[in-house]
C-alpha cells in the first residue's frame, strides 16, 4: 500500500517540474496618448532570455520610441523610433526590475497603440518560488501519509490486544 502511494507522489512530482518547464507566449497592449511615455516592469532573473516583437499603430508614421533599462537604469536595448513594427531579445546580465520605455512625446495629436509579444525563456527551467512551494506540498503530504500509516498500525495493535 505505501509503495503504491509513494509511486503516486513520484508521478504527481514529474508532471509537476513538466508543467513548471513550459513557457508560453503573453501579448500586452497599450494605448500611448500624445505627449506621453509608459512603462512596463518586467521581474527577471539573470540569465533569463527575453524575446519579444513590437508592433505599433496610429498616427501619421505608426511610430514610437522604445529603449529597455536594466535593475540599475543602464539602457541594454535602445531601438530608437520604430514605425510599424520590430523585433528584438536579450539575455538578462542581473536580476530585477527591467523596464520597457514606450515614449509618444514627439506626437502632438495622434495616440498610438503599442502591442508587444514576448516570450521569457527562464534561466532554470524551474521557477525557485515554485520549486519551494512543490517541496513543501510534498513534505506535507508525506508527514500526512507517516501520520495515517501510525495511526492505522496503532489501531491494528489495539484491535489485536
């Protein structure tokens, strides 16, 4: 009965780390008015690879001027004015804040709208906050299982005398 319940946990661990090792595709949409910058703060780890694409829309030239800053304000990516569209990745020296600079201030009139797909492939292909929060689940329910294997046998052994 207990290997036959161990031999769960195993399964139940693997498609756990198999279910933290994919990464997926997220797209974030802003609306940038004139005479106006916004910013997205990415948390990353270092070593992370981040690979996104831009694509912008409105006004005269569908153009924006974007740049990435590190944790430390340090410009790693600065593309400049983009019109219509544009790819780019990096490989993250530190771990932290990165923020993604969109600036509209050029434009008098004319509100953009700025659509980034990314993708974040993670250094370790398990993220440290979830890999402590599965060991402390299993932990658990192994304390659990010891605690209910005890009582059973205590059981047993009063039902015997």
């Amino acid at each position: 009965m207990q290997k036959y319940v161990f031999g769960k946990l195993i399964i139940v661990l693997f498609l756990a780390i198999m279910i933290l090792c994919v990464s997926a595709s997220e797209v974030e949409t802003l609306q940038i008015d004139p005479l106006t910058k916004r910013m997205l703060i990415f948390n990353l780890a270092e070593g992370d690879k981040f690979s996104g694409s831009l694509s912008i829309s409105g006004g005269a030239n569908n153009d924006i001027d974007f740049w990435i800053t590190d944790p430390y304000g340090n410009t790693i990516v600065n593309l400049g004015r983009i019109s219509q569209g544009t790819t780019f990745e990096f490989t993250t020296q530190k771990s932290g804040a990165y923020t993604f600079h969109f600036d509209n201030s050029f434009s008098l009139i004319s509100s953009k709208t700025v659509s980034l797909s990314y993708d974040i492939q993670f250094a370790s292909p398990i993220n440290p906050f979830l890999l402590t929060t599965i060991a402390l689940i299993i932990i658990v329910v192994v304390l659990i299982i010891l605690v209910v294997s005890l009582y059973r046998r205590k059981m047993q052994q009063k039902t015997k005398t």
